[in-house]
C-alpha cells in the first residue's frame, strides 16, 4: 500500500468527473487500499478517488479516526434522503475551510464493494454527511459551492489573504 497525493482546491482537477468502475480487479483493489491508507495517514474521515486524481467513481468513508472501520463504495447512488439540516463540513482537498452546508442527515445509498458485489445501506449522521460530500467530488463539486452567499464571500476573502501573505 503507500499513500497518496492529495489533490487541493483550486487544481482543475478536482471538477472532473468520475466515471463508472466496470472492473473490479487488483487494481481496483489496490485504488481502494492505497485511499484508505491516504484516509488514515491525513486523519481524514472519508475521501473519494477525484481527490487522488484517479476518475473512478470510489470513495472511503472511516469515522473511527483511526483507520480502523473503512468503508469503501463504488459507483454508489443515493436512493433517497431525509431529514435535512446545516451540517459544518470541512475537506482534505481544502485546508483550514470550514462551512455550513445542507444535507441529508439520513439516506439509503445503494453500491458496490470492491468484487463488485451489490449492497444498500441506511447511513445516519456524520456518515450520511460524508457520503453525500464524497459523491459531490464524484461528480466535481466541492462544499464550498454549496455555501450561501455570505459564507462563499467569506471564502473568497480567506482565499484573498493566503495569495496576499504568499506574494508578501
Ligand atoms: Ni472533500
């Protein structure tokens, strides 16, 4: 296994999208062991494939912190979502940015394990969170475009002062 790169805003790279894994072979598998070395090497708590720059639709969701309960989805779809509420949501691909972002604190995904094996699940909470998060850089979006008005203002200023201080 080794860890991986990861990706950070604003790298065009992370607005590509992903495209449906069709072969679930060893190289699938080592994608999914190296993503979730990645996870715990960063203390991360979930991470998707966009963000290693690899365009399969993969991610890994680990709320232990410790890397000791990885979940790995592939091509996963969300069948349905309730009980919305702003969440605060933070990403590897952007350091030190946290946000208040809409979500579904509850949704039934529907995916596949690394043999490709189908399964569907009911996620709660901060697992619902990360699952929805993850599948947004599935499809190259990141939490910050789901930020009001106000907050993405905030954003660009926080921006504003990191390209000041690296020019000074
Ligand atoms: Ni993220």
């Amino acid at each position: 296994m080794s860890r991986l790169h990861v990706l950070e805003y604003p790298d065009s790279r992370l607005r590509l999208s992903s495209r449906k894994v069709t072969r679930f072979d060893d190289d699938l598998a080592e994608l999914i062991d190296n993503m979730i070395e990645t996870l715990a090497a960063t203390q991360g708590i979930a991470l998707s494939a966009p963000q290693i720059d690899d365009r399969r639709a993969v991610l890994v969701v680990d709320l232990s912190g410790d890397g000791s309960a990885p979940q790995a989805y592939v091509n996963p779809e969300i069948l349905s979502k309730t009980a919305w509420g702003l969440v605060e949501e933070s990403c590897l691909s952007l350091p030190g940015v946290v946000g208040n972002v809409l979500r579904a604190t509850e949704v039934r995904v529907r995916a596949q394990d690394r043999k490709g094996d189908v399964f569907e699940r009911e996620l709660m909470g901060m697992e619902a969170v990360c699952l929805q998060h993850e599948m947004d850089h599935l499809v190259g979006k990141l939490f910050v475009d789901r930020l009001s008005l106000f907050q993405r203002l905030r954003f660009r200023a926080l921006l504003g002062r990191r390209a000041r201080r690296r020019a000074a």
